[in-house]
C-alpha cells in the first residue's frame, strides 16, 4: 500500500465518522411532540390513551394552529388512540368496549365536540371519515388559569373524568361504567 492509498483510507475513515457523528446528533435531539400515555384503572375498567404531546411554543393554539370548526387529531402525529376493555358511558352516552382514535373538534364558542371512531389507527386526521365514528358527544370546555405548555391528557379516578388539557383550555368527560 503506497502513501497516497494509505491517506484515501485515512480520510474515507474519517469521513465515515464524520457522518456517523452527524446523524447520530440529528436522530439524537429531541422529539418536537414526544409520544406520551395515560394508563388509569378505576372500578374494574381499565382505560388507555396514546398521543403525542405538542408545546404551545408561543404560538397560537385554538383558532391559529389548530382552526377552530375542524377534526383534530387531539395530539400530534398519529391520532390520538382510546381504549377502554369494557362497555362505558361517555358523559351518559354508550361506547361499547374496544380501541377508537379520539378527535376533538374545536369551536370559537359553545360546546366542544369528542369523538370515537372506529379506524384506531391514523396518521392525523387526514384519511379521517365521520361514517366510522363510534361517538360524538358535545363537552363544555373549561378556561385554565396559566398556560398548560405541552399537551397532557389526565384521568380524576374520584370524579370518573378524562381532560385533555393544553393552552388554556380542559377539555373533560366523564367515563362510567
């Protein structure tokens, strides 16, 4: 092996580093909106949720980023999922056991709308289709005090309520058996 071979070997090597040194950094940073979940148990029913978990980043939520009158995915990236492993009353209303995607359609006023559908697994709302949904129930949103950073879904096992929260605004349901 001659000089100049030893030095193409010599700077290949290096430049594989390189590259392995740079996209190890970039798959390395942290997720804009971490996947997150909520497991609770309450009364013999177990009740799943997995989402993933926007900041608010100075932006606007509700009427900016996310338009108000629209199905949401009620996270980010894949749609939100719901999963419960027995029949449950959504604030009164039947649901029978199983896993849906959860959206939320937002609104300038009034009452808020959830909704169950069938097709559990979907990237975003974009393929979404209102003849799958489950469920529809109409929810009255709360105002929250200080700014909720990152979006969190939160279970109240003595109240029997799921809430998304983030922004300044809760979006809760009762789920009973």
């Amino acid at each position: 092996m001659n000089y100049s071979q030893k030095t193409k070997n010599i700077l290949g090597g290096l430049m594989t580093l390189i590259f392995c040194i740079t996209f190890s950094t970039v798959f390395a940073q942290n997720k804009p909106s971490p996947a997150k979940s909520l497991e609770a148990k309450a009364d013999g029913l177990t009740i799943k949720m997995d989402y993933s978990s926007p900041a608010v980043k100075e932006r606007k939520i509700w009427g900016g980023l996310e338009p108000y009158d629209k199905v949401w995915r009620a996270g980010a990236n894949n749609a939100t999922t719901f999963e419960v492993d027995k029949a449950v009353k959504i604030n009164g209303k039947d649901l029978p056991a199983g896993k849906y995607s959860f959206f939320i359609i937002p609104k300038k006023s009034g009452d808020w709308t959830i909704i169950f559908n069938t097709v559990a697994e979907q990237w975003g709302a974009y393929k979404y289709e209102e003849s799958k949904d489950a469920l529809r129930v109409d929810v009255k949103t709360e105002k929250l005090g200080e700014t909720q950073e990152r979006l969190e879904y939160h279970f109240d096992e003595k109240s029997k309520e799921v809430a998304m929260v983030w922004d300044k605004v809760k979006v809760p349901f009762k789920v009973t058996l």
